[in-house]
C-alpha cells in the first residue's frame, strides 16, 4: 500500500472513533441520574424556578436527548465544539489554553521516563538473574506501584519546602506571572526562550522539574520492564551470537545488534505512555496545580460540563490515533520489512 | 450411542498443568515475596475486626496527630483516631473494592471476549469498536468520568474501576478465543453436535483460564491503585470512611507536622500494589514457559 493511502486510511479511521465517542459520551450522561443543572447552580439559585428554568434551556437541557445529540454533532462538524458550562468559554479556547501545559510536561515527563526506564532495562537484560537485575527490577516495579499522587506531595514537601531546590505550584513563579512570555506555542520554556527572557525561561524549567521527575519515575517503571523482557527475548536469537562470535565488541553488539532488533514493543509502550501523559495527568496535575487538560477534565466532570467532557474526549481520541500513527511510522523505519497497513 | 472423542482430539492444550507451575513458581523469589505481601494483605482484610487493637472510628482528640507510641503503633490521624486499625479496616475494604471491580471486568471481559471472538463478524466489529474507544481514554481519567457522572460512592467507584478492566480481559480472551476455535479438537466437538454454548464452556474458557488467572492477579493491583486515586480526588468512599486514599487525602494538609497520617496509608497501597504485581508476574512466568526467562 503506497504511502498515500496509508495516511488516508488513518485519516478516515479517525472519524467514526471520534463519531464513537460522542455517542458513548451522550448515552452514558443521559442514562445516569446526574444532573448538570445541581452539579452548577447554587442552592439559592436552585430554588428559584425561572432561575433553573432559564438555565435549562440556555445549555439546551430541555430540548430531548436526541435532538441534543443532533445539533452537537452538526455543530462539530462545522468545528465547534460549545462553550464550557463551568468557565463560559468556548471549549476550543480552553483546550488552546490548556493543552500546551500538559503537552509541554508530558514531553519533559516521557524524556524523563525513557532515560531512566530503557537505562534500568538494558542493565537489567545484561546482568540478568543477579543481584543488579534483582535490584532494577525491584527499583521499577516500585515506581510502577508507588502511588503517584503520594510522590508528588513527598518530592514536593522535600524538594521544594523543606530543601527549596526546586519551584512548587503551577508553571510560573507568582512574581513572574505577568511576565508571561507571548504565546507562539503555548510552551513557557520555548516562548520564553524565543523572547530572549532568560528568568522565565529559568522559572518554567524549575516548575517542570518535580511533576516530570514524578510523572516520568512512574513511566520509567513500565519502559524498564519491557525493556528487559525485549532485549531478553533478543539475546536469545542466533545473530547475536553470530555476531558476538565474529568478535565483535559487546558494546557494539548489544548497540547495533540486539537493540535495534528489541525497539518495536519498546517504542509501543513509549508511545503509549506518551499518548495517556498527553491525555492529562489528572492527579499529579492537580497535586502541582498544573493548569493542564488533565485538571480541566477533573474540574469538568465533578460539574457535569458536558461540552467541555465531550471536547476532552473528542481531543483524547485524536491524540491517540495521533500518537499511533507516529509509532507505526516509526516501526516502518525501525524495521524496513514491516509494510504499513 | 455415546459420543466418544477420540483422545488425540479431545485434549486441550494443557497449558494449565498445576504441580509443574507451582514448582516453578515456588522456585521463584520475587514472587514468592509477592505472594506473601498479598496472603498478609487478605489476612488483615479478613481478620481486620479481630486484629485491629482498638476501635477504628473511635476518635481521641487529644491525640490528634501524635506520633507511633507503645499504644498506638502507627500514632494517630488528624482526630485522634489509630493509625493501625484504620489501616487494617482500609485492608478490608481495599480487598472487597479489588475483588468486586475485577470480577465486574472478568466476567463482562470474558463474555464479551468470547462472543467476538467466536462469533466474529458484526458482532466482533462492534464489541472490539467498543473496546477500542475505551481504550483510547486512560483509564483514571475515564473512571473519573464515571464516577462524577455515577456519583461518588464506594459502589461506584467499584462499578468505575469494574468497566475499566474490561477491555484487558475482552482482548484477552478474544485472541485466545480466535486461536482456540480453530483447533481440531473443537472441530471434532462441533462435528459431534456439541452446542456452542458446550464448546465455549468445555474447550474454550478452560484454555483461557492461565491467561485469565495471571491478569486478574495484575488486575488486582491496577485496582487497588485506581480506588486509592479516587479516593484522594474525593470520588470514592464517604469522607469518614478509613479508605486508604481518603486517608491520604485527609493528611495532606499535616505533611510536615505528622507525615504518618500520609506516609502509612501511602505505604500500604505501594505494598499491596507491589505484591500483586510480583505474585502476578511470577504466575506469569509459572504457567506460561514460553515466556519464562
């Protein structure tokens, strides 16, 4: 299949998963018993009639399920995705707002995550069945098991109150926040470089440094672990020993030979943990007050903000199919012979 | 006349051989520390009533927030309430949590595995459509959905974690399901005149059993996690309720004047998640040797 008609197959995949959940979204939130107009108005206001009355049908509430579902759908096929019942704001706009914050610390978080988990899996593979495997091993599953939200508040109280090594709460310090650099991609350390505001630029950095460390902790645990079993499975097949057999270095072997060989399901987990890191990470991004698509999920499902929901979703499934169609280009120049489908 | 199959056709992979499995998973070190983490874990869940050493809901305000002492093992919570027997209590509930979300997801999983799996056609499209969707969405982020759209309760937080495994156990089970149908021996079964519903009970589900056993160890663990994470968003259990990530929640705000009130409930869940997660990968090794390395 040439090319071409590879990135339109993926293309056209894209429109019933995004049909999918907007169906899924609507049917779950009208099938329970929640009801956005409690979840959004104040006990004074709920007991006013017209006051509920109004609100009903200013977000469409009155109108039947279908009908609803309808206009949504219409609306979104002209690329609106409604305004946040929670911030009054165009959906677009807050996902423009917010998606920067996670996508700049989802990037930090997975550099981080690959340096250490493929490290810890190659030593692991090398040395297996001794103690250092033993000890990497063990050292990965307890950052997979670890409660996140426990090492967010631990590296925050050490690393920030107690050693003040590192910045705390949100992306900027407070005194910098009206310094905030223009935003050409939305990313503090790139804007801020770009402008040539190198304090900025220091305090992003200082910001990003605790939830990456904590968010990448916890995927380095999941990329060790297949990084290990990989390289294992590899190590085992002839042209390693061949190759090892023709006297060539180990470092050479293990580099050239065995890792290339092992990257497929390592690169797939990558792209996975990328994929769910980009998605929001709603604990650690509320524990950091990271102003992020992960928060503004959280906020908007504890109050029902159903456009708002059903954006995040609709953006959540195209970062997916995004971050699929990157790893599959990525399997075709790791491996020649696998032909995109 | 009695159908007999001949034998050559009606064995199974016995993928499932029990004393060989045992013995290498016996020969395991990681995993027996595994298993032992989770027989401790379902003792104190279990016998939680009898071994707490006082009352768990019995609040002393005047040892708010104190330190581990002779009496108090573990010290007390922001009002004065043991540590230790708090901490047994949110065993038990952990356990029933874990056990009732993961049998949520194992049996919608396996019925649904196995429907698309051997059925196939339409039916396959639209269940694995289904499943692909859920697995777009991390899974907390659609738990959280859930439960703020369910309402915020222990039942629900359950039903939240349930739906979320599903997937793991549809796929699961569907590609063993698709394997499976096409061996002789169900050939021979099917030309017998057995119905599906006896070559899906008979020869299907019990080569998927290993599989399924080794999942719902891991599955335990990824629960256990996503009820902690609920609870510390405020979307689980009642507030009084001694859930460990409510008590997490709860001393965040005494970090630095009692760690304890963190550290304990932190612990025991990093614990309970770690032991699963070795009894799981042990069992893994154990019953499937393909994989053993």
């Amino acid at each position: 299949m040439s090319f071409q008609r590879y990135i339109l197959r993926r293309i056209l995949f894209v429109i019933p998963v995004v049909f999918g959940i907007t169906f899924f979204a609507f049917f779950i939130a009208n099938a329970v018993p929640a009801d956005p107009v409690t979840a959004n108005l104040p006990q004074s206001a709920l007991n006013n009639p017209e006051i509920v009355e109004t609100f009903r049908r200013r977000w469409g509430l009155d109108r039947p399920p279908v009908e609803r579902y309808l206009t949504y759908v219409s609306n979104l096929v002209q690329g609106d995705l409604g305004t946040s019942i929670k911030t009054r704001r165009p959906v677009i706009d807050d996902i423009r707002r917010f998606l920067p914050a996670t996508m700049e610390l989802a990037t930090f978080s997975i550099v981080v995550g690959i340096s250490l988990g493929v490290g810890l899996g190659v030593v692991s593979a090398l040395y297996r069945n001794t103690v250092v495997d033993y000890a990497a091993r063990v050292f990965s599953l307890v950052g997979v098991s670890f409660p996140v939200f426990l090492l967010a508040l631990i590296a925050l109280s050490i690393f920030y109150v107690q050693l003040g090594w590192t910045s705390g709460l949100g992306r900027l310090d407070i005194v910098l926040q009206t310094r905030q650099p223009p935003a050409v991609t939305g990313w503090y350390t790139i804007d801020s470089l770009l402008r040539g505001d190198l304090r900025t630029f220091q305090s992003a950095v200082s910001h990003l440094i605790l939830p990456s460390l904590v968010l990448g902790s916890y995927v380095s645990g999941i990329i060790a672990r297949i990084t290990r079993s990989s390289l294992l499975e590899v190590l085992g097949q002839d042209y390693i020993r061949t190759a090892r057999s023709k006297g060539l270095r180990e470092r050479f072997v293990i580099r050239r030979h065995a890792m290339r060989n092992a990257m497929i399901p390592i690169v797939t987990v990558i792209g996975l943990s990328y994929g769910s890191l980009l998605s929001g990470a709603v604990l650690t991004e509320s524990i950091f007050a990271w102003p992020g698509i992960g928060r503004y999920m959280y906020q908007a499902s504890t109050s029902q903000d159903f456009p708002a929901i059903m954006g995040v979703s609709i953006l959540i499934a195209l970062i997916f199919v995004g971050v699929n169609f990157v790893v599959d280009i990525l399997y075709y120049f790791l491996d020649p012979r696998i032909r995109l489908t | 006349m009695t159908a007999s199959i001949p034998t050559g056709l009606a064995a199974p992979h016995n993928r499932f051989k029990l004393p060989t499995s045992i013995r290498r998973l016996i020969r395991n070190p990681l995993a027996m520390v595994g298993l032992f983490i989770v027989l401790t874990f379902i003792f104190v869940g279990l016998f939680a009533e009898q071994i707490s050493p006082h009352d768990y809901d019995l609040s002393n305000l005047s040892m708010a927030r104190k330190g581990p002492s002779a009496t108090h093992l573990l010290g007390n919570d922001e009002i004065g309430r043991d540590m230790l027997s708090r901490l047994f209590h949110g065993a038990r509930i952990s356990l029933t949590l874990s056990i009732i979300s993961v049998g949520i997801g194992l049996v919608t999983g396996v019925l649904m595995g196995v429907a698309a799996g051997y059925f196939g056609g339409v039916v396959d499209l639209i269940i694995m459509g289904i499943i692909d969707i859920m697995l777009a969405f991390p899974s907390i982020l659609l738990a959280i959905v859930f439960v703020a759209f369910l309402g915020s309760s222990l039942q629900n937080a359950m039903i939240a974690i349930g739906v979320l495994s599903i997937p793991v156990y549809t796929r699961l089970v569907r590609s063993s399901t698709l394997s499976i149908k096409e061996e002789l021996f169900v050939e021979a079964a099917r030309a017998l005149g057995a119905s599906h519903l006896t070559i899906v009970l008979r020869h299907i589900l019990p080569n998927v059993f290993a599989p399924i056993i080794v999942q719902s160890t891991l599955q335990m663990a990824v629960a256990i996690q996503a009820a902690a994470a609920l609870g510390f968003l405020g979307l689980g259990a009642p507030p009084d309720v001694p859930e460990w990530g409510n008590m997490l929640q709860k001393g965040r705000n005494f970090i630095f004047s009692a760690p304890h009130i963190v550290l304990y409930p932190g612990l025991a869940t990093m614990l309970v998640v770690f032991g699963f997660s070795l009894l799981g990968d042990g069992l893994r090794d154990a019953l499937d040797p393909r994989l053993n390395r």
